[in-house]
C-alpha cells in the first residue's frame, strides 16, 4: 500500500492544467462497443480507473492503440463475448464500478450483455435498479445470478419505450441511452441525467450516427437506427479537479492559475467556492485564484447559516462536497454541508478532527464545518484515504497544515487523479511518494 508523505505550509504558485474528465471518459470508453469501425479520443486521464476500464476492453479482444499524448483508438470489430464466461472477466468486472456500462452497448449490439457486482469507492449504497429497469423497459430478460454474483441481460432485438426512471442516475441514463440507438422505435426517458458528462456522450453518439434528441434536458428522446459508425471525439475538463484546485489554492493561500477549465461546463461550481469567500477572477477560459489572506464564508440572505448540498444538475455535484468541506476548515464562519446521495462520504471528518479542525458530524449527510479563520492552523498527522475524493481532501488538508502528514492507500487518489504528487511539485509542493 503506498503512501504520501507531506510537508505542510508550504505557498503555492503557478498553472495547472486539468485532466481529461474521469466521468465522462468512463462513459465514452464503452460507447466504442457500439460500432465495428474505428473511435478516436482525446484527453483521456492517465488514471488507475480508466486504464482498467481500457484493459477490460482489450480483454474483450477491443483493438486498442495510443496514437498520441493522451489520444487512443478503439476498434471493436471482433468482440469475443465468449471473455464473459472466464474467471478474468469476474475479476476485472467487479474491480470498477464503470464497468457496469459496457452492458447497454453489449446488449443493443450482441443481444445480451454480462457483468459482475462492480466494485467501486465505499460511499455507501450505490444500486443498479436503474439500470436494469431502463434495459427491462426496452424489453430485455434480467436475471441475477446470487451465488456468481453475475447480472445477466438478454434480448434478440430491444424496442423503444417511454420510462420515467426513478432516479436521475448518470451512469444509469448513459447506459440506457447506448442501448436504446440501436433499439427498434423510439425510446423516450424522463427524469434522466443531464450532467456535461452525459451530454458529451449523447453529442459522440449522435456524431456516430445516432438520432437523440434534447440533449442537456431530463426529457431525452432517442430513434433508433441500425447501425452506428466510428467517430473522433474530445472529452472535456475534469470540472472535480477543477474544484480540487480552486479549494487547493484557498487552503494554502497560493495563487494558481487553472488553465482550459472548460468553463461553460462548470455550472455553479465556480459560485459555491465563491460563497465560501474565495476570490476567483475568469480569465478567457482559465481560472485565476489569487493568494488570500483570509475568506469568509456568506451566509443566506436572512443571516441564517450558509447550507452547501449536492443535488443533480445543474446543482451542485456530490463529487466535490468533499472539497468544500475540508476548505470550509480554514475560512471565516460556519457552514452546513448536507450530502444527501451518500450515507458514508463524509465519514473521513474525523482525520479532519485529529487535525484540528471544528466539524461536528450531525449525522451520516450532514456536517457543520466551524471555519477557524487561520488562527489555529491545521496538524500534520498519519491517515488513510477512504475513497478518491476524501483523499484528495486530506491531501488538500495536509498541504495547508503544520508539519508532517502521511497518507496511506494513495491508490485511491490515484484512481481519479493523474500524476498529482508530481504535478503539486511543479508549484513547489513538498511531496513524496513512497
């Protein structure tokens, strides 16, 4: 298990460019299982998650080739579907919950689609209903197998069909999404996702050939074609890393420049940091932070207590309640952070705690955050990542402490963030990976 070790206090100063969106890469790799031709993407994060997902891919006989500085192609004109009977299909299926969808691009093409209990961070529960309901709708047979632990979907030919899915789930409406272009009719879904992620995908997909309609709403319509072809495609910004920068320079009063952030994609996010008093200036399509003494923490408008909750877009993602939690640390003034999606994403408070920091965890959604306004800095301490977003949390927390911190399973951070230690020293960091 690998470790962080961190010296604290240090200012930081320079540029940092995005990676390729980790969201939306997860999406955009499966869609290749759509066409027999060939897929260029771009901007795809060198990170443990994706390059899983790319080697599941070539165990599926996916041909797969680096054609330049984050740039691959994909060709999946010989799909051996006999992979899903092997044990080293159990093994790197469950490893990633991304996995899940390759089933609707398996299922529309090949008539049936396999996948085992994927794995993922440990945030609480994170069911699939949605998923196999969506295939179901469009007239797939489900089976689970409980001894396997095997989903299994089936289906000669899948028929367009209205659904109202029960949750606005982004994984779950891309997945229906891929099944249904090559469904025999029109699909509608309502109340699906509309995150950037989800429109990138639906933008590739209709540049390979598909018929979708209302992209960026919750009201998707989807005619169905016979075939799909290949395509070029550019994945945006990680808008969470963006958000991990911003808290980054607040946390250690460093003025860093994030370079191409992809802004119109942000949606609120530059405002919530915003109302956590944190200055940030849009300079084109970069973000400039300066350094700052101090922020302070806005309140509504009555002077009641500032509440920053997670909701679906255009609210405000989950992904980055972490951040703004262990930011809200070192500002001026109290708020309330209510992550309503997840019951286990806010348990990493308590290695906030040892370090000095005033939260008090209400209950398993809710944590009051009691800025400390610098004056009592926070400690280096020894700590465990939990999961990708609290470990960068923490290291964010280590950065702008006192003293030595260590962090271990970093291969969690890894998972979601590209090169960071080496990228942190570029604006003088003191970081070491052991």
């Amino acid at each position: 298990m690998a470790s962080f070790e961190i010296t604290g206090g240090r200012e930081l100063k320079g540029e940092l460019v995005p990676q390729g969106a980790k969201n939306e890469a997860l999406q955009i790799l499966c869609a290749v299982l759509l066409t027999p031709e060939k897929v260029t993407i771009s901007n795809i994060p060198d990170i443990v998650d994706v390059n899983k997902l790319i080697d599941l891919l070539r165990s599926l006989n996916v041909k797969v080739e680096k054609t330049g500085h984050e740039e691959y192609t994909f060709q999946a004109d010989d799909v051996n579907t006999g992979f899903f009977e092997s044990p080293d299909f159990k093994k790197q299926g469950s490893a990633l919950r991304g996995s899940i969808m390759i089933v609707g691009p398996l299922l529309t093409r090949f008539g049936k689609g396999f996948i085992p209990k994927p794995g993922g961070d440990k945030i609480g529960r994170r069911r699939l209903d949605t998923h196999f309901i969506g295939f179901q709708n469009l007239g797939a047979k489900f089976t689970y197998d409980t001894g396997t632990e095997f989903y299994k979907v089936e289906a000669k030919r899948l028929k367009g069909a209205y659904m109202l899915l029960d949750e606005a789930s982004v994984t779950g409406t891309a997945n229906i999404v891929m099944a249904a272009t090559m469904a025999e009719g029109t699909t509608t879904i309502f109340n699906a996702a509309c995150e950037p992620y989800l429109q990138q995908l639906c933008r590739m997909l209709n540049s390979m050939g598909a018929k979708i309609s209302g992209v960026g709403s919750n009201l998707l319509t989807i005619e169905g074609v016979d075939k799909l072809t290949g395509c070029k495609h550019r994945m945006l910004p990680d808008m969470i890393e963006v958000g991990s920068f911003i808290g980054l320079a607040a946390m250690t009063q460093s003025e860093i420049t994030i370079k191409g952030v992809g802004y119109d994609h942000l949606g609120i996010i530059p405002g919530v940091f915003q109302r956590l008093g944190i200055k940030l200036e849009r300079r084109g399509d970069d973000i400039f932070i300066p350094r700052q003494e101090s922020y302070e923490i806005d309140t509504f408008i009555d002077g009641s207590i500032l509440t920053v909750a997670d909701a679906i877009w255009p609210g405000f993602t989950p992904d980055l309640l972490s951040i703004v939690l262990v930011t809200a640390t070192q500002a001026k003034g109290t708020v309330l952070i209510h992550q309503k999606m997840f019951e286990s994403r806010l348990f990493f408070v308590d290695k906030l705690i040892d370090m000095g920091a005033q939260i008090i965890l209400c209950d398993p959604h809710r944590a009051t955050v009691i800025g400390l306004n610098r004056h009592h800095k926070l400690r280096g301490i020894s700590m465990t990542s939990p999961d990708i977003r609290a470990g960068v949390s923490l290291l964010i927390a280590a950065l702008s402490a006192e003293g030595k911190s260590t962090i271990h399973n970093i291969e969690q951070i890894d998972r979601g963030y590209q090169h960071i230690d080496t990228r942190l020293k570029k604006l003088g960091a003191e970081i070491v990976r052991k």
